[in-house]
C-alpha cells in the first residue's frame, strides 16, 4: 500500500513538472494598422522547454477582411521571445532571435527577411514572451521596456 502511495505521488510530481500540450496563444490588436497578431506556443517535449510557434495575422483594411499564419523558427530552450515593431512605412515587424517576419498590414502577407533587410528606424510596440509564472503573453512597450533577443534577463 505504502508502495502505491509513494508510486502516486511519484507520478503526479513528475506529471507537475511536465509541459502542457494544450495551445497558448497570446494576441495583439493593433488598433493604427486595424490588423490582429496572435502567437501560439504549443510544447513539443514533455520536460524540456521547447516550443512550436505560430504566428497568425488578421486585419481589416477597406472593409475587406484578411489573414495569414506562418510558422516562427522554435523556441528551443528560452529563445521564444518575440518583439513586435512598427516601421515607418507602417508594415510591422516581428523579430525573434533567429528569424525576423515583415508584416504587410493591408495584405496581411508575411515573409520572412534577413536581419540585414529590416529597417533600423523603427518603433518597439511590444513583445510576445513568458511572464513570471512562464505562462505565454504580450507585454505592450507600455508596461515593459524593450528587451534584448540574445539572453534571458
């Protein structure tokens, strides 16, 4: 009995340590562009941090409605942060450590560019990123101050 016991509580430690497989989106309304973004971070290994992300885009421009997904390089181990910018011909920018994506606001259209084609005049919005208890949000430039892709801080 004491072994099934200590079994049980063995498993439901483990089990709490565990990465959910549940989606976690975590979204943006970006009200000057009329257009929408919506990360979601789905774990891919039961103990490590490791995530697929999914960027989804949805806008309406004119009345006409629009939307794209495409899939972001993985969080392999605390490199999911993504910061949101604004660029001065109102396309957005969504840069990860690895990847960057350009956003057309009034096709929705996302492609992916090198670090070298982006702009460096640019807004910080905001980013994609864990909180405190490592749950999936956005955080707007208003409440947190851009941080840096290389490190954890």
């Amino acid at each position: 009995m004491i072994g099934t016991a200590w079994w049980l509580l063995s498993l439901g430690l483990l089990c709490a340590a565990c990465n959910s497989g549940v989606p976690e989106p975590a979204s943006v309304e970006i009200s000057s562009r009329q257009i929408r973004l919506t990360i979601v971070r789905m774990a891919t290994d039961p103990f490590l941090s490791r995530h697929s992300l999914t960027l989804s885009v949805t806008g309406v421009t004119g009345g006409q409605g629009c939307s794209a997904s495409a899939e972001l390089f993985p969080d392999t181990g605390n490199t999911g942060r993504r910061n949101v910018y604004l660029t001065t011909n109102g396309s957005l920018y969504v840069v990860g450590q690895f990847d960057a994506r350009v956003i057309d606001t009034h096709s929705c259209r996302i492609s992916l560019s090198e670090f070298r084609h982006l702009q460096r005049e640019v807004v910080f919005v905001g980013s994609f990123d864990e909180d405190a208890d490592h749950r999936w949000t956005y955080f707007p430039s208003t409440e947190r101050p851009e941080q840096p892709l290389d490190k954890r801080t």
